[in-house]
C-alpha cells in the first residue's frame, strides 16, 4: 500500500494532510489517445483507478479533472501550466508519453515536488524511417510528380531527380535520432555531416562541423532534430535557407517553431530550394476534429505530415510501457531515474522496511535537519539515499515499520519541505 500526502503551501513550511489509500484508490488519467499498454501496466501492478480520454483538454478542463488526479499522462498536445499544476494539489508524477517535455513548466512541477518522466528512445527508429522515406520521396520529386499526375499532367522527366546514394546528408541536432539516422543514411550509400552544440562522439564515417552554416550550404538533405528551446526557435530562417543549394531540401520532424514558417514559404515560392518535408507546425490542431491551417499546403513539392513522426503502432507500443513503468516505479518505490525535471535516484527494494520519501528545496541545513530527527527520536535508519537538482533535494530513508507515523509527522515540519510520503 502507498501513503500520500495532499499539500496546501503555507508561509514558510507547507501543511500538509496525509490520507492513506490503497493502490485502487489511486487514481490515474491517461489523455490524448496514449496506448493501451500503458493502462495494461498500471493494472497488472494493481492500480484499477485508471481513466483514459482520447483527446487533450483546455486549461479549464485540466484544472477540473486534476483536482483529484495522482498520476498524469499525457502526449504533445496537453499544455500544463504553473496555473494548472497549482490547482493540481494532489498530482504527484507527470508522464510525457512523448520525447519531449517543453508541454509541461518543468521548473513549476519541480519546485512543487512532481517529478516528470519521458521517453527519449522508444521512437527514435520510427522518426529516422520517415526522415529516409520523406529523402528519396522529396529527392526524386515525386510529392510534385503526384500532384500533377492526379491532375491529368503526364509528366515524364529525370530533371531535379536525384538518387540517395552519394548525396550528403547534413543533421542539425546530434542526439538519439540523428545519431540512428546517420547510421541508417549510410546503410543506403549517403555521406553524413552533423551539427550539434556540443562535442559529439560520431557514429561510422559521421563528420561533425563547425558551423551551421557549413552544415547548411553543403548538404543535399537537411534534416532538423533539436529540442525546443530559446536558441532553436526560429533557428532555420531566411539567412539559413539562403545558405542552401537549390536542389537541396528541407525535413523538420524535430519541434514546429524551429522553423520559420514564412522564410519556409519565400524559399519555396522562388524555388531557392528543391522542397521540404514538416511534421511539426508551430499552431497545431488540439485534436483531429480540428481544422490544419498553413500557407505550406499551396505547395506540391511539400510533404505535409500530422506530426507522426513517432506514431508507429510499435513505437507508441514501446512509449506506453517505458513510461508507464517509470510511473509505477516511483510509485511503488520512490525510484526517480531518467526524471527529466527531478533528483535522480535509483532504489533497490525496501522489504520488511517503511520507506520515507522528502523532497526539499535545496537549501542550507535541510538534511542536517532531517537526520535530526532521526537522532532525537532514537530512530534507527537502515539506508538513506540523497540527491540534488537545482533547487530541490530528495531524500529517501528506509526505517523499521513502528517508527514510520512518528518519523513523518516530525518531517512534515522541517523548514523547507515540499513534500513527503511513506511507502510502506
């Protein structure tokens, strides 16, 4: 059985009241359509209390259904706000069945003790087969050809169409993905450059470059997978396709606001470039019921695509399991490994033990604060496990069964406490 605690901040320490609940009163809401694997996880771990709705909710929506929510699942759509999360007074883990977590306020959920868990591998191998796919397709023009075949033009010709093999491949972005696309690029006889900020060890006869600029004025596909953030938004740009052949293309299936949209159209209306091919949009439709809306769709050497880069049933299969069971690690166990946002901790077992959980700001005199109530309440402690993060600690302390009650209402008033828990 696992312990909460609901959590209402007060000035200086949060108060907080505690209710027991057994794992059916646990209640968890999966959105967005996330696949049946993962509520096929958390009841084979005995958690029945699972909701699921195939949809993302608004604002006010979220706010409602949270009030009473321990566990939240999500994909790309859900938007989860400080605002949101603060009326989320009992939501203890966030799961991002996705790659990215730029959806959630990651420093809100940390400064509020929630870790958030991710899947960065599990799609990797069906983003890298439609960036190949979306290459030949775009190299040999037939989005075009097939628009114009559709309309009764016969349009026969090799002019603008090229072979994959001996072409270039420039890769804007280093990590899991573009590290697997390379490998996969040179299986069909391409030459991989890459780019990244960092200092990358390269994967086969991968070449890292100095300078995007030379990544972008040099390769004949340019493939974009960065994550989010303020330095690669809008980071491809009118200057950046300036830099590119003319019979190069462009392939985003990375985030939608890393290129520029507008700059995106000017190039492909004076043909500087050969076409692209995007998956992700900077405004997408919340569900699809509704409308797409981009002046990219006037273009028929274009492949628009509805952010399925990962929507394989295989890689949704692999996401649903590897982050439900992070989910029920840390709910069982107190484990937070591979947490995005959060302390990492990876706990053995706690057989014949109680396990306190605490997490603190990070702050000066909080541990030895900790251990002092230990000392003063004669409590033998059996393992402790500490890590930091930022602003945030987290303390795990295995402790014998009769002294656990005592233990945590002493906890509870430790001068900056976020939250704690006992896992029993």
């Amino acid at each position: 059985m696992v312990s909460y605690a609901a959590f209402l901040p007060a000035c200086g320490v949060l108060s907080m009241t505690r209710t027991s609940f057994d794992k059916d009163k646990i209640r968890i809401l999966l959105l967005e359509g996330i696949h049946p694997s993962a509520e096929q996880n958390f009841l084979r771990a005995e958690y029945t209390s699972v909701s699921c709705i195939a949809t993302a909710l608004s604002p006010d929506e979220l706010t409602r259904e949270l009030k009473d929510i321990h566990i939240l699942g999500i994909r790309s759509r859900t938007r989860l706000s400080s605002d949101v999360l603060e009326a989320a007074t009992r939501l203890m883990a966030i799961g991002c069945f996705c790659i990215g977590t730029n959806q959630v306020d990651l420093a809100a959920a940390m400064q509020r003790g929630i870790p958030v868990f991710n899947a960065p591998f599990s799609n990797t191998r069906s983003v890298a087969e439609l960036v190949i796919a979306e290459s030949i397709l775009l190299l040999r023009g037939i989005p075009e050809k097939i628009a114009l075949t559709r309309q009764g033009v016969w349009k026969k010709s090799a002019k603008d169409a090229f072979e994959i093999r001996g072409k270039r491949l420039g890769i804007v972005g280093y990590g899991n993905i573009g590290a697997q696309l390379g490998v996969m690029a040179e299986a069909l006889g391409m030459n991989v450059l890459f780019y990244d900020v960092l200092k990358k060890l390269n994967l086969g006869n991968a070449r890292q470059v100095d300078t995007l600029d030379e990544l972008m004025s040099s390769s004949d596909v340019i493939s974009l997978h960065v994550p989010a953030t303020a330095e690669t938004r809008e980071m491809i740009g009118t200057r950046e396709l300036g830099c590119m052949k003319s019979t190069a293309v462009l392939i985003n299936a990375s985030r939608g606001n890393v290129v520029k949209i507008d700059a995106l159209v000017n190039a492909l209306e004076s043909r500087s470039i050969l076409g692209a091919a995007i998956d992700v949009f900077p405004d997408e439709p919340s569900s699809n019921d509704d409308p797409f809306v981009s002046p990219l769709t006037f273009f028929d050497n274009v492949i628009l695509t509805p952010h399925i880069g990962g929507s394989t049933v295989e890689a949704q299969e692999n996401i649903g399991g590897e982050v439900s069971e992070k989910l029920i690690r840390y709910s069982d166990n107190g484990s937070t490994l591979s947490a995005v946002n959060f302390p990492e901790v990876a706990l053995p077992a706690h057989a014949g033990k109680h396990r306190l959980l605490h997490i603190h700001r990070n702050v000066p005199g909080v541990l030895t604060s900790i251990n002092q109530v230990f000392s003063e309440e004669s409590i033998n402690v059996s393992a402790q496990y500490l890590q930091t993060r930022a602003s945030t600690g987290y303390v795990v302390m295995d402790i014998d069964a009769e002294h656990s009650e005592r233990a945590l209402q002493r906890l509870r008033k430790v001068e900056g406490t976020i939250r704690t828990r006992v896992l029993f």
